[in-house]
C-alpha cells in the first residue's frame, strides 16, 4: 500500500489550530505538519468541514537571513558535537540550562533531535548518534541516574576569604549561596535576601542552611565496582568499601557548607545589628542595675557612719589599685611575648644552641630573667651559648624538683626570704667549685653542704649571680663578693680602732 503525500496549503507557515470540527463541540488541538492526522486534516479541510482555521508562527526566520550555505555549516557543527560530545546535556542541546533544565525542556530537545535524527528518516546518519541521543535522554530522565550525571559535574566548593566577605558580603554571599543551593534536597531554597529583609525571614534563612540536606551523591567516587566481584561476600566488601566512601565525601560536604553558614552568619550586617541590639539592651539593663545598687548604697551611706565612709574608700583605693595591677599584668604579659619573641630570633642565630634549649627558657624564666638574657646575648654574642647552656641546666634542675615535691631539706618560708649572710655566699661559692657542672644531683648537693638553703634558693642565687657579673662562671662571683665583704668589715673594724 503507497501512501500519497499531500502538500501543504498555500500560505502554510507553521502549525493548524483547529477551533472546531463538525458534530463536536469548540475545543483547540495543536496539529504538526507530519503523520497520518496531518493528512486527514488537509482531506477534510478540502471539503470545508472546519469552519476556523488559525495559522501560528512560532518561530519566523527570513529565508535571506540564513543562508543555505551557513545552515549547512551550522547543522554540520551541531551533528560532530553530538557524535563527539559525552554530555548529556550537550547532545540534547541543553548546555547552557545543565541541571537547571526542566523535564519538559528535556523532552522537547529530544523530540527535535529524535525528528532531525532518527534513522528511518535520516538513511545516512549512523545509529550511534541515535543510540547516544537516546541514551542522554534515558539518563536525564530518569532521576537516579540524573542525580548521579549532576553530581559528577564540577563544582567549585572554596568558601570566599573574610576580606572578600567583609569587602562585599551581599554580592559574594550571595553568590556563594546559589552555587551550593543546587544541592539542596528541598528545592525551596531561601534567598538571602538584602539589608531590609525582616529577620524571621534572615532566621529561617540560617536555620535552613544550619540543616542543610544534600542530594548529591557521590557513588561516582567509588573505588570498587560491585559487578567485578567472584563472589557474594567479595561484593558485599566491596559495597561496605563503597559505602565507606561515599560517607568520607559526604562528610567533608556537610562540613563545608556548615563553614560556608557560619562565615555569612559572623558577617551578616542583619545579625551584627541584632547582636549589637542586644549587647546595648543588656548592658542598658547592667547599667540601671548598677545605678540602682548604687542609689541603695548611696541611701546606706548616708546613714553609716564615719567609719563606713572609711572602710569604704579603702575598698575603693584596693579596686584602683587591682585595676592597676591588672593592666600591668597585662603590660607585662605583652612585653613577655614580645621579649620571648625577640629572644627566640637571636638565639637561634647563635651556634650551639638548640630549639629545644629556647623552648625551655621562653616556658621556664619570668619577664626580667627574659630581658637580662636578651641584653647579655646582644651584648655578648661570643659567651651567649654557654650562658644559655648553663641556665637550661638550671631550669631543668629546678622544674625537676619542682614537680618531685621540692627538697626535703628545704626551709622554711622565713628562712628562703632571708638575705644571704657572707658565711652563706662563701659556702655557697666552695660548694659550686666543689660540685662542677655535669655532677648527677647538683644543686640538691649544694644545698645540703650550705645547710641553711633549699635547693629553690640556691639556683635563684645562682641565676642572680650570673647576671650580675655578666654570666661569668658563679664561683668568681661569689668569691668576689665575700673578699669584698671582708674587706669592708677588716676596713671598719681599722677605722673604729
């Protein structure tokens, strides 16, 4: 059986819309210009049975506009991107809507394509064009697989810098936002909105993004394919495998997109106005309290007497004077960190001397004893590392029997607040030139030979004693001391006689 073909009306330009047909009532119906409803049509409009006919242009395209030539290059283009292309998107045409495309706009490419390249229209074109079409369409139909094709996409997960943030919050939060809404499981993603949106909305906005769901699935990272197995218990390893990956990556989504919330929240001009609101009506509330506390006591005071008026000031004096040892606290805590800071510089351009060794006397020595030994290394570079030396071994020795409880023989508080007597600095000096640097047990054998000392007190007379004389070995300086102090007393005793 041969089907004759009948040609269009004259003045065809697009689809018939036919209003009504006879015996049925007005309704519209969109007719193409191809299969057999097409050809009954133009039978019987030939015996005027529709009585309107409606002609629509959809698309208008000058003839002169495009030439035959330039349609040729054009579909010529089009036909090796879709033979060459393994995006889905991009054999259906659809390269610029990507996951944002519709189902409908899924449908309709594939249609076109499916009328432009279907085989048994198109003898020439090969079947894996169609075959490819066909697939890509299969595909982003289907949302399992769709999910799987978007996730594989590339997709920019850095957060913006706070200077970016800070520089321009609304364009680049924004921006930030809509990029990672694509994953979102509940397609109703909250805008973030401007200066002016009300802050239930500015709430309800963080509380979505603070509970962020994700669609995206990452099963394309996996490391193992199931279907390779040689057995049931190597698939199911395989899929626990899987399975592990898969959370790994989920994870470190979770993970960012909560980083990306809290940036916005910490530099939300909404939030920081809220924030500042609340502080000022909390200290607003702090002050009126005070001035109330204050009114009470000022009612006290009035009827207290003399002596309270006393007791109060001195209250008074203390707290200035906390507060002025509090900022010194903090002055000195400053000048320590920077004085470490400086010291660890200089120390490390010393020979000899270790990290380890500059850790230990930047945790160990207070502020002075930092700044006595900056001095010394700035002055005196030559002699610097064995100073050094010899006040990590004193720290060391001294952390060491501070953390066994201290020596046994130590005395009391009165007597470590004693000042040393010449009797005590000339033992101390024989017990130093007794017992050298290297001996097990130093300084606890020092003390014993002074007898009158801890241990505690005999290294901070030592470290004193290496400042003052310019860390030269501790016995000259000792010795030195008692031959002056004898000196002295010979020379009074001469004067008196």
């Amino acid at each position: 059986m041969v089907l004759l073909l009948e040609a269009a009306p004259v003045g065809w330009a697009g689809n018939f819309v036919a209003n009504s047909w006879s015996g049925y009532g007005h309704y519209k119906k969109t007719i193409e210009a191809a299969g057999h409803a097409y050809q009954l049509l133009l039978r019987r409009s030939s015996g005027e049975t529709i009585e309107t006919i409606v002609v629509e242009k959809t698309v208008e395209i000058e003839d002169d506009a495009v030439s035959t030539e330039e349609r040729a290059q054009y579909e010529s283009k089009r036909h090796k991107k879709i033979a060459t292309s393994e995006d889905h998107y991009e054999v259906l045409g659809l390269g610029d809507r990507r996951w944002r495309a519709s189902l409908d706009e899924i449908k309709k490419a594939h249609k076109q394509l499916v009328l432009q390249y279907h085989p048994d229209k198109n003898v020439g074109i090969s079947d894996d064009i169609f075959k490819k079409i066909t697939k890509a369409y299969e595909t982003l139909t289907d949302p399992k697989k769709r999910r799987t094709f978007d996730s594989q996409e590339p997709f920019d997960d850095a957060l913006p810098s706070n200077s970016e943030v800070e520089a321009n919050f609304w364009a680049v939060m924004t921006d930030a936002f809509e990029r990672f809404g694509r994953w979102s499981a509940n397609p109703a993603v909250p805008a973030l909105g401007d200066d002016n949106t009300p802050m239930n909305q500015v709430n309800k906005f963080y509380e979505f993004w603070f509970s962020f769901k994700s669609w995206r699935d990452w099963s394309f990272e996996d490391e193992f394919d199931p279907t390779e197995a040689e057995s049931r218990d190597e698939r199911r390893w395989m899929e626990r495998q899987n399975e592990k990956t898969r959370k790994k990556y989920k994870k470190e989504e979770s993970a960012q997109i909560l980083r990306l919330a809290e940036l916005a929240e910490r530099f939300d001009p909404r939030l920081r106005r809220q924030r500042e609101a609340a502080q000022k009506e909390k200290d607003q509330k702090k002050a009126a309290k005070q001035q109330e506390s204050r009114k009470r006591r000022e009612e006290q005071e009035r009827k207290e007497s003399e002596e309270k008026a006393r007791v109060e000031a001195q209250q008074k004096k203390k707290a200035e004077e906390d507060a002025i040892a509090q900022k010194k606290k903090k002055a000195d805590a400053e000048k320590l960190r920077k004085s470490r800071s400086k010291f660890r510089t200089l120390a490390a351009t010393l020979p000899g001397v270790s990290q380890k060794d500059i850790e230990i006397l930047c945790s160990l020595l207070p502020l002075q004893k930092i700044v006595d030994l900056l001095q010394f290394c700035q002055s005196d570079p030559t002699n610097a590392p064995a100073v050094i030396q010899e006040d990590v071994k004193m720290c060391e020795e001294e952390e060491r029997i501070r953390k066994s409880g201290g020596n046994k023989n130590a005395n009391s508080g009165e007597e470590k607040s004693k000042p040393w007597t010449d009797e005590e600095l000339s033992m101390l000096a024989k017990a130093i030139q007794k017992f050298p640097g290297g001996v097990p047990n130093r300084w606890e054998l020092v003390a014993e030979f002074i007898g009158t000392r801890s241990v505690k007190d005999v290294i901070n007379k030592s470290k004193e004693a290496n400042r003052t004389v310019a860390h030269k070995p501790a016995l000259a300086e000792f010795e030195s001391d008692y031959e002056k102090s004898t000196k002295a007393k010979k020379s009074n005793s001469g004067n008196q006689s």
